[in-house]
C-alpha cells in the first residue's frame, strides 16, 4: 500500500507522533499511524460502510474530509495493520490550549488485528502530538458513557465544565 506524501509541518508532526505511538507501545513494523487520507476513505467505505457490528453511524469518508478542510490543523489518524484499516480518530485543535479527540472507531470486524488496542493507539498518537505541538491538555468529547472507566484508567477525570458531562481531560 502506499502511503501519502508528506508536505506541511502540521503533516510531518502527526506523521511523527503516530510513528511515536507505535514505539511507544511496542507495536511491530505492521502497524502504522498516518492521516486520514484517500486510502482510509476507500478502505471506510469497502470494508466498514454498512457494516452491521458498527457501534456508531459515522460517515468517515466525509466527516474527515468535511473536517479536515473547516479545521486544517485538527488531529487526525488512520490506524492500519498492515493493509487493514483498524481505526480512525479525528478532532479539534486549539494551538494555545488543546488538542481534541472528538470521534474514535474502531474497526467493526471483531477479528480485526488491532481489536483492543485502537483507543490506546489513538490516545497515545494524539499525547504525543499534544506534546509536539506544546499543549497543555489533551480533551475527549462526547464521550459514550460506558467508556467512561476505560478513559479514568488512561488518566482522564470528567469535565463537565467543557460544557457536557461527557467530556474528559487529562492535564
């Protein structure tokens, strides 16, 4: 498969946190962090569209692209194992205090190779990035309730001052 060309600094951080991320948990070389791109908006709509395991009812194919262009510098990763596409992640950026995690899917096959692991893949790609760019936190929006013990354990605490109940952070 190839992978994207490279061309701003915004792209060539989240590049280097993504691949950041892999090393920090130990992934193999099969793993890859990168932008949400043409290749992840095909491998969306082949394989996760219509997928009857989804959990939500996003349009990633254009959700990332509508986001990407309202917010150019927002996070954003396409999770792959291999040729496999194991997980998206897309969110806010605020240069001066934030970066965002506002949607996170995993892959909707039960027997995808990175089942387990995308929300500690996404959360790390986008500490690292927070800490490239030099945030101070790092939020999640609209948080599914049911998730909320998993993201404690990952060092979140609610924070219903950012204006819903099911937003977190971590300082």
């Amino acid at each position: 498969m190839q992978r994207p060309v490279v061309r701003s600094a915004h792209a060539k951080r989240l590049t280097l946190a993504g691949a950041l991320a892999v090393a920090k948990l130990g992934l193999g070389p099969d793993v890859r962090c990168e932008i949400i791109a043409g290749a992840a908006r095909s491998a969306f709509t082949d394989t996760w569209l219509g997928h009857q395991g989804r959990a939500v009812g996003w349009d990633w194919a254009g959700l990332s692209a509508d986001f990407q262009n309202n917010h150019p510098k927002c996070f954003n990763a396409a999770i792959w194992h291999d040729g496999t596409l194991c997980g998206l992640a897309i969110g806010a950026v605020n240069q001066d205090r934030f970066v965002a995690l506002d949607f996170l899917e995993g892959n909707p096959d039960p027997t995808h190779p990175l089942k387990g692991q995308v929300i500690a893949i996404a959360l790390t790609m986008a500490e690292a990035y927070r800490q490239l760019i030099g945030v101070p936190e790092l939020r999640l929006h609209h948080v599914d309730p049911d998730l909320i013990p998993l993201y404690k354990r990952q060092g979140f605490a609610l924070a219903p001052d950012l204006a819903d109940s099911h937003h977190m952070v971590r300082r």
